[in-house]
C-alpha cells in the first residue's frame, strides 16, 4: 500500500509542482556556472548503490572539499542554494527517485557510501528498506547543517553523534513502518519546514 501512495505522490507532485520546478531550474541556472541537477551516490535498499537527484545548491566541484555542509555560511552553497536547502526545495527532484522505486516519500534518508561502512550490523538492518526523502530523523535533525556548522570538527561530530542518533530514529519508523507512520512523517515534516525560523 506504500508503494502504491509513493506513486501517487511522486506522479501527483511532479505534475502539479512542474511549474515550481521549472522556476527552480531557472533560478540555479541563472544563479551560478553548472548543472541545473547534482547527482550524488547514495546507499539504498539491500546496500545497492544508486543516484540521487537534486537541484544543484552548491558551486560546482564543491563536494571535491567535502561530504559535509557546515550551515547557510558554507561558502560553497550557492545564493538560491541557501533558500532552496532552507525551505528543502533541493529535496524534489527525489520525486523521480520514488517513481523509480529507488526511493520511497519516507524511510531512512539514503547515506554516503564512505559513512554507511561505518554502521554497526544493527546499524545497517536500515538498508532492508527503501530510503525515503524524509523520515523521524530529518525532521529531528533539520537543523543538522547549523549544528555542524558551530563544531571545531564537523566529520567527528557527525560520525560520532548525529549519525548514530538518526540511525536509532531510523529504528523507531522500521517498528512501525505502516501507513500511520508514513503519513505522521509528511505532516511532521511539512510543519516543520514552514515552523523552522
């Protein structure tokens, strides 16, 4: 039943947002030299390498410096990519992903390869779902860029905090994985966007 509310939200958005991502692309195009899309390798379901898309928020050859984004001040975050990560509109190119079936609208936010090799085996048991574009954690952790972006050694506070901390908020979706659940996240989410100063 998921899957089948995944479609319908990943086609319905596509088609109704086509207007708002078209805007989008002409933004990050005018904005800065690149690509309208950044895609990023990410670990899915069952550990299987896969492309995430998003809008492009950050100047090009930016992750060369590093996987991690420091907070809005991150020199490497475009002008329009600072209102995009804010209002997570970089997020809806991910809508293709879930039609894929690469994705799903919730489940635990898809890692970089380099910090999944870190996950205990209890950790990795979060890799026999399909990663979501939101879930407990993100709304938790929306704020997660500033966090790292007051931290003497942001690396060493993510791998050692926040990563082990969403994992476990990943735990509280995977008891429970139902449509209750899933629909409790979009709205969280969706509060939280708009609530977040």
């Amino acid at each position: 039943m998921i899957r089948f509310f995944d479609l319908l939200f990943s086609f319905l958005g596509l088609i109704l947002l086509s207007p708002l991502l078209l805007l989008i692309a002409l933004a990050v195009a005018m904005d800065s030299r690149g690509g309208i899309f950044y895609l990023q390798t990410r670990v899915g379901k069952d550990n299987r390498d896969f492309r995430l898309i998003k809008f492009r928020s950050m100047h090009t050859g930016a992750f060369k410096h590093g996987g991690l984004t420091i907070g809005d001040k991150d020199p490497r975050i475009t002008r329009i990519g600072v209102f995009l990560r804010k209002m997570k509109l970089d997020e809806l190119p991910q809508l293709i992903n879930v039609l894929k079936g690469e994705m799903s609208i919730v489940g635990p936010r898809p890692e970089l390869r380099k910090y999944v090799e870190l996950y205990t085996a209890e950790q990795k048991k979060v890799l026999s779902r399909r990663p979501g574009i939101t879930d407990f954690a993100s709304v938790e952790y929306i704020d997660e860029n500033e966090i790292l972006g007051r931290a003497a050694d942001p690396e060493k506070i993510y791998i050692e905090e926040i990563m082990p901390a969403k994992l476990e908020l990943n735990r509280k979706f995977m008891q429970d994985p139902g449509l209750g659940n899933y629909f409790k996240v979009i709205g969280l989410t969706v509060r939280k966007i708009f609530s977040n100063p």
